[in-house]
C-alpha cells in the first residue's frame, strides 16, 4: 500500500466539527496543513483540500478513489478572491455579479501566476472556479485563505451527501474532519458554464436552472455529456488529451538517447534526462507530479521525445495511466 493511503487507513476516527467559530477555526487549520475536510454547501457535501498543494489533490482523489482526473472545482470566499486565479471576461463578470455566491460554477482561463495545482485542474489550462453561498462555507473559505478543491465528499460513484452523515458514512477514517453545516439547501451540485468561447456553454446542469441563464445571458449553448471535442474544458474523455508536444511512449523497461524519461522508483539506465514521479513506488505522490513531469520533460532541451515507466494498475495508478494512454494516443 502506498504511504499515504496507509496514513489516511490509520486515521483513528474523522472528526465531526461543529459549525461554530472553534470548529471553523479547526477545520481551516487542518486545510492549511494539507489535510482533508469535508464541508456543507448550499448544493451538497464537499470534500475540500488545499487547491495548491499537489499532494493535498491528489489525496483526494485517492479518499474518493476516483477512477480519473476530472478537474475538481475550486471554492473562493468572494469573486474577487477567485478572479485572481483565473481570467474574468465581461460575462463572467456579470454572472458573478448576478448569481455568486452561489450554485454556479465558471469555467475560465488561469491567471498566469495561478497558484492552483496543475493536478486540480487536469493539467488543463483552465479552472472551475465558484463562490458557495452557505455561510460557513465562505466563512471556513475566508478563515482558511487558500483555494480549496472540493468535488463531492463520497466515493466516486456513490450518492452525493447532503449530510454530514452522508459523508461519514463514506469516507470515515479516510479524511480528517467533515465540518457539520447542517442539510443542504439545494441539494443537487453545483452548474458548470464553460465561458472560454464566443457562446456560454453548458457543461453540467445544476444548482441555477438553463432557463435562468438564458433569461439573463439571453443564449447558452448546451453541451452536456462526454467526448465531444466541442467541449475542450469538460473533464478529458476525449481519446487523445492532455498531450504534450512530444510524443509519449508507454511501459518503456529502456530509453533511447533522445528520450526523456518519467520514472517511477529507481530510473532506467543510460536515461539523460529524469523526472522521478515517485523514487519508491508510491501512486499518490506519482499522481501530485504527474503534470508538472510531463510539462518539464516537454519543455527539456535535447528531448525528442518521453518515456514512462509502467505504473501499476491499481488505486491512482488507474488514474495515472488513463492520461497517459491519452497523452500517447496517435494525433
């Protein structure tokens, strides 16, 4: 087992904070330390981390086991705070003065200094980003002042919770806390809008209804499902993503002068350039250096092209090698 799933297993209990202002206090700190926490929205449960610790993003995607990298929605405590992460257009602007906080989430381009990990976002140069309206979200927001990731706090796959008891009944001993925000007001997740082309495009139905939208934006153009390459910003389904300008060769057991290689535990002999993902076989650091690995090696002088070592099918692994295969896919 790789050391952080087996820290996460020995977690004693998860701890149930109030919602009060020591509870609030508590749960801030356990995020600003890179631990996981659950917390109520208006929509539903979300199990939050710091968007800017790569290792924090990836736990959460191994408390969730969630099968792939999706790019997780990042919570902000105003519009301002989030619009330093990512770039407004005039209707991003205006949504925000219309419907944040709120149910609704804005995808946009990052901010070229954007602290978020790569990992948070897929590796897309984009970001999700939205401003919740439950009080002691903002409030635990604000307490905290870091980017907090925060898909829905179950197992991929499972019911989202609207209850602090959903979430334990999911992911007890796997995160740190879940602060008890009560019942969720709305109940259904958060919707996405794709705001990166000439026309807002839907991406996920939610919180705030398409006939608000259109009544307000006047056209959204609906893109709702999986591979369509119209919808570059929605999580990547698409069987040739995430690639860089270098071509990727998978399961190398050797490497050829010109190749740089992503290793996984000791590298390969003869190999001139190295990005270690992980130098003992842990999945969970491989996945938080992921991205950046394939960025440096794209960027390496001398590379022609990337090797990677296997990486084991199994946990984040499956993660891990389903965006290699699309980095690796014929273009």
């Amino acid at each position: 087992m790789p050391w952080l799933r087996i820290a996460i297993m020995q977690l004693p209990m998860t701890d149930r904070l109030i919602a009060s202002e020591s509870g609030i206090a508590r749960a801030a700190e356990l995020l600003q330390g890179g631990k996981l926490v659950a917390f109520g929205t208006e929509t539903v449960y979300g199990l939050g981390g710091d968007a800017s610790n790569a290792l924090a993003v990836a736990a959460i995607f191994d408390a969730k086991d969630r099968p792939r990298f999706n790019p997780l929605i990042c919570h902000y405590p105003s519009a301002d705070a989030a619009f330093r992460h990512v770039i407004p257009n005039e209707c991003a602007q205006s949504l925000a003065k219309q419907f944040w906080p709120g149910p609704l989430t804005l995808v946009l381009p990052r901010q070229p200094d954007c602290p978020v990990a790569p990992l948070a976002g897929a590796g897309l140069s984009t970001l999700a980003v939205r401003v919740p309206s439950h009080p002691v979200a903002r409030a635990l927001l604000e307490r905290t002042g870091l980017p907090v990731a925060a898909p829905s706090a179950n197992r991929s796959g499972s019911i989202s919770p609207s209850a602090a008891s959903h979430v334990l009944d999911e992911l007890e001993g796997r995160i740190a806390a879940v602060l008890d925000c009560g019942p969720c007001s709305v109940g259904v997740e958060s919707t996405v809008l794709d705001l990166n082309g000439v026309d807002p495009v839907l991406l996920r139905p939610g919180g705030v209804t398409l006939e608000l939208l259109e009544a307000y934006l006047g056209y959204v153009r609906t893109q709702v499902g999986h591979g369509s390459a119209e919808v570059p910003r929605s999580p990547g389904l698409l069987s040739s993503h995430y690639a860089p300008q270098r071509a990727v060769r998978l399961n190398a057991s050797m490497v050829a002068a010109a190749e740089g290689l992503l290793a996984f535990g000791p590298p390969l002999a003869g190999a001139a350039h190295v990005f270690q993902l992980s130098d003992v076989g842990n999945v969970v650091q491989a996945a938080s250096r992921l991205f950046e690995g394939l960025h440096h090696l794209d960027r390496t002088a001398g590379v022609q092209s990337i090797a990677v070592m296997p990486i084991p099918e199994t946990g984040l692994g499956r993660a891990i090698n389903d965006r290699l295969r699309r980095a690796a896919a014929p273009r």
